[in-house]
C-alpha cells in the first residue's frame, strides 16, 4: 500500500509535466501578438513595445521563457497577464481561487446522500411503477444540460416566483440555485450507480444468511447490503468531480459569479491566455489530486484491494 | 468500460446477437426483449423523430432561419411565428429544426473520427504490444488526466471558436475511451486459435487486424460509441453556449438558450424552447443508450 501509494503519486509528475508543456505550447500558438494587443493606440512606440516584451519575457529565447514558466508554477508565478499590463495572473485569479471548489464540494455534499437514497429507494422496489419513475426521473436529470435547467429554473424561481436572486455572487440565497443545479447531474448519476450496485449486492449469498438468520429487513439493507454499494461508488467520485469543475465554467457564467471557470470563460474572449492556461493548469492538478486522494482511500476501505503489479 | 473489456464475450458475442437479430427479424429474441424495454422504446422514437427533423429541416421549417424580421422582435408565439420570434426577429420555430441539423452533424462527425480512430489506435496498441502500445496508452492517460470540457476548452482558446474547433476538440477529449475499449477487446481475442492459424498461414498483420479482428469487436465498440451521442450533443450545446462553438448565423441550440438568457424576464421563449428541444433530444439518445446496453451486455441481461 505504502509503495503504491508512492508509486502514484511519481506517476502524476509526468502527467502534470506534460500538462504545464501543454498550456506553454498552447501559449505560443494562440493568434495575434499580445504586446501589439496591449499597446493599442500607442503601437508606434517602439520603446514601450521593447519595455513591455521585456517585463513579459517575450524577448527572451523560447527554452529560457519555459525554465522561468516552469520555475514560476512552482512559487505560484505563472507570469502576468496580456489583459491588464503588468498585473500577475495569480493577481486576477486569486480572488476567485476559492470559489469553485466551493460550489463543487457544496454541490457534492448534497449529490452524495441524496443519490444514495434515491437509488436505494429504487432499487428496493425493482420494477415497480415507483421504480419506473425514479429511472425516468434520473435518465433526465443525467441528460438535460446544467445551463437548459438553469434557463427553467431562473424562470420559474427567480423570475416568476421571486424566492431567490437571478444572478449574483455573495449571500447564501444567491448560491442556492447555481448549487442546486450543479449538484442535479451527479445526484442522477450516484442514484443511477447506487441502484445497480444494490441489486447487484442483494442478490449475493451474505445477503440471503443473513435473512435466513432471520435479521430484520432494514437491517439486511442498510448493515450488510448499503455499506458494501459505497466502496464502488467511491470510485466513481474522481469522475463526478471532473464534472462538476466542468459544471462551474457553465454555471459561474450564468449566475454571474466571480469564480475561476467564468474567469477562464471571459480570458478567452479578452485573448489572456495566460490567465486562460493557469486556470487550466489549476484545475487540471486539481482534478488529478483527487482522482489521486480517491483512489488511495479505495484501497484503504476495501480489505480486498490489494495493490501490488500492474492490477491497480 | 473496463467491465465489458474484462468481460470475455460469451458464445458467439454481441455481433453474434446483432447479425441474429437481423436474420430472425422482428420474432428474435433481442427485438423482443427491446420492444418490452419501454424507456428505450420511447428513446427509439424520440432519437428517430429528432433525426427526421434534422434531415428534412429545410422543408419542415415554416420560415427561413436567418431571414430577418423587425416586426417579429422578441414576439411571443403567434400565428406567423409559432414559438415567437428572437432579437433580430427570426423565427424560432426554425431556428430550433434547422438546430436539430446542427447538432446532430456535429454529433456524427465526431462519433466518425473517433470511432475510426479509437478504433485503430485501440487496435494497434493490443495487437502490437510493447512500446507501441505504452506510447499510445500514454497519450490515452494523459487525456484522460484533463477534465473532458477545460481539454476542449483549451483546444477552443487556441484555434478560435467554430464548428471545425468543436469537431476537433470533442474527438480529442472522446476518441481515448474507445481506443482502451477497442484494446482490451483485442487482447481478449487475440490468443483465439484463429489468430494463430491466421499468422501460421502467413496472413500480414494489417489483414489480421481488419479480416479477423475487427468482425469480433465492432459491436461492442459500436454500442459504447452509440451511447456517448447524447453526451456529445451536450458537449457541443454547452461549447455553443459559452460562445466557444458553433456560430452564428447557424443555429444552435446552446447558443439560442444564450441569446435568450438576456431576455429570459420578458421574453423566454427563446431559451425556454430550445432549452427543452436540447433537453429532450439528449434524454431520447440516453434512452436508447441504456436500452441498447443491458439488452447487448451479458452479465446485466441475465439479472
């Protein structure tokens, strides 16, 4: 366990290597010349124009600006941004640092329960008419995009009923409908996977001693049948949360909030790229890491997970 | 994925099952098991309604999408305009048919490059082995490392938006899961002992791949790719949302649901409706997605 943990957190570096080479090329191949963006009206200075290549490190050779990019990353520096001169991009990112993780884990705080219960509930009437509809039910919520459930929900909540804030970013009515509607697409999917792993788990021969004991009904679903559905569900956290990330750019768009998605949302538009790469990059490690943190708990919850060879 | 990778296919297999279903017709054990389906019943019809919108659009929609009217400004529905009008007063009834085109071109295109080039890299990488197939698992990984929409967001930043961006940027983020998909099946097949008689007989190995292989895995691969649709249709709506699509003059459902975010206090019919054309039309393809796979893969069907 010890030595794969190690092993996978060695097997990131590259992945996060190739990642940082990856925004740096994408960098240089954007169009247009920033400098000539920034100096706009006064292009026709020459001093200015060699002063502000040399404040972004453009004049150096193409090597030299990756070592400085590379050694930048690490100290937080991921140079300055082409929208306003002169200001680091951590400078335009840091206030929103926080935000969308914030309304990720919020999001998954409510998916997390909620889609077990559905799906238990399900599960536990297999192919009854109430069944039937929670599939239906969750089949769409998988299926109807974050920002066509906003369109609706905005509407019938913000507008038509007035209970809470069309857009904004700061009070806690502001946040109830950009989470609730984050949290709508993996609450369907944890339900959906929660469903299958419970029919799957009740049909085992533990399940069958243990009401052949005469144990009590909820007492075989939630003791013995729930507990073993939420180590595979574990798994399948990284790939929720990759989406969820995803959901933040729509969703920080739409309601108007300062997080990073809408920020990389907006540089690409202002052509910043370099504003546009960090965030990239941040959410890129991000994602990795708790791809990493969930794998590694897998293998600590599940006695049967032994790492060793190539079987991880 | 991996489940039905480890899975070694059963007797005759998947494509085993479609060709009987095609042979047997409409009494065939799988036609009837998907007739009995109701949810990818309903998918069925709503996947093919959506496709004969999209093919027969021009002629469906009332008016010319792009024909400008001052007079149909942000109209609610009414006679001449049936679902109301948009900013410039274009018609929103076929503004939503000729979308339907949009976003199913865009679908098919990306499910074509990805399945023919997941589908030899996958192939390559297991039949070969070795430093070919580190070399391409590697690529794989790294995708895989990216979260699909800041990978197509990043490939958006550097190319400018388009439709020629989207096609690009959802095959990258989409042709991996098919190669890992495709590879493993080929491992599983590929100590058949028609495989060695093949390469005792001297057949070159691109002839083994294409004549011998790939009869073998293309169901299961075509299957996965099938239920991907809706997902891709959501990746292209929601790029066209951000403004990093598809644009204008086409209409696109994303972009129509952005434009009538302005005015959704007044005037939501814009948003409303192509929100719930988009709505509908993914959830009709995941339908017929899930129906599709319990009735092809195995180990769900026995339950």
């Amino acid at each position: 366990m010890g030595l794969y943990a190690i092993r996978r957190v060695f097997g990131l570096v590259p992945v996060l290597f190739i990642a940082v080479v990856l925004t740096f090329i994408a960098n240089q191949f954007v169009p247009g010349d920033p400098i000539l963006i920034l100096l706009s009206d006064q292009s026709g200075d020459p001093v200015l124009e060699a002063r502000l290549r040399a404040d972004y490190g453009l004049d150096r050779p193409l090597f030299e600006q990756f070592v400085t990019y590379i050694q930048g990353i690490f100290t937080g520096d991921f140079g300055l941004s082409f929208r306003f001169a002169n200001v680091p991009v951590i400078d335009v990112i840091k206030t929103g640092l926080l935000i969308s993780p914030v309304l990720a884990i919020a999001a998954l705080t409510i998916a997390v329960p909620l889609g077990i219960v559905l799906g238990t509930f399900a599960a536990l009437r297999r192919d009854t008419l109430a069944d039937t509809a929670v599939i239906l039910v969750l089949v769409a919520g998988i299926s109807i995009p974050n920002f066509a459930m906003a369109a609706f929900l905005v509407f019938l909540f913000a507008i038509k009923l007035n209970v809470v804030p069309v857009a904004g970013w700061g009070s806690f009515q502001q946040a109830v409908l950009p989470v609730v509607i984050l949290a709508v697409p993996p609450t369907a999917y944890i339900a959906r996977l929660s469903r299958t792993y419970m029919l799957e788990v009740l049909q085992q021969d533990y399940i069958r001693t243990a009401r052949a004991k005469g144990l009590r009904d909820h007492l075989v679903t939630y003791r013995h049948a729930l507990r073993n559905t939420l180590v595979p569900l574990l798994t399948t956290i990284g790939i929720i949360f990759g989406g969820l990330l995803s959901g933040t750019f729509v969703i920080e768009t739409i309601f108007n909030i300062p997080g990073l998605g809408s920020m990389a949302i907006q540089s690409v538009f202002a052509r910043d790229y370099p504003v546009t790469m960090a965030i990239v990059l941040l959410f890129t490690a991000f994602y990795s890491g708790i791809n990493l943190v969930v794998d590694l708990l897998y293998g600590l919850i599940d006695p049967r997970i032994r790492f060793g060879g190539d079987a991880a | 994925m991996t489940a039905i990778g480890q899975e070694r296919p059963r007797g005759r297999g998947h494509l085993g099952d479609l060709l009987a279903w095609l042979r047997r017709g409409a009494k065939s054990d799988f036609w009837l098991r998907f007739r009995r389906n109701r949810n990818a019943v309903s998918g069925a019809i709503i996947v093919a309604l959506v496709t004969l919108t999209a093919v027969f659009a021009p002629a469906l929609a009332p008016r010319d999408f792009e024909s400008i009217n001052m007079l149909a400004v942000w109209s609610p529905p009414t006679g001449d305009n049936l679902l109301g009008g948009d900013a410039l007063g274009r018609d929103i009834l076929s503004r939503v048919i000729v979308g339907a085109r949009v976003s199913l071109l865009v679908a098919i295109s990306v499910l074509a490059i990805t399945l023919t080039f997941g589908t030899a890299m996958g192939m390559i990488a297991g039949y070969f082995g070795g430093w070919t197939d580190t070399l391409i698992m590697r690529v794989v990984d790294i995708i895989f490392a990216f979260p699909e929409l800041i990978l197509a967001i990043l490939v958006a930043a550097v190319m400018g938006p388009g439709k020629l961006t989207v096609i690009i940027a959802l095959s990258l983020v989409w042709w991996p899961g098919i190669a890992r998909l495709t590879r493993s099946l080929v491992l599983s097949w590929k100590s058949e002992l028609f495989v060695d008689a093949a390469i005792a007989s001297g057949t070159r190995p691109h002839r083994i791949l294409i004549r011998h292989l790939l009869p073998n895995i293309v169901a299961p691969i075509i299957v996965r790719a099938s239920i991907g649709v809706g997902f891709i249709i959501m990746a292209e709506a929601t790029l066209s949302f951000l403004g990093i699509g598809v644009q204008e003059p086409e209409p696109t459902w994303g972009g129509m649901i952005r434009d009538g975010l302005v005015s959704l206090r007044t005037e939501p019919y814009l948003s409303l409706f192509s929100s719930l054309a988009l709505g509908i039309t993914i959830i009709g393809f995941n339908l017929l997605g899930d129906g599709m796979r319990d009735l092809l893969d195995p180990r769900i069907r026995d339950r």
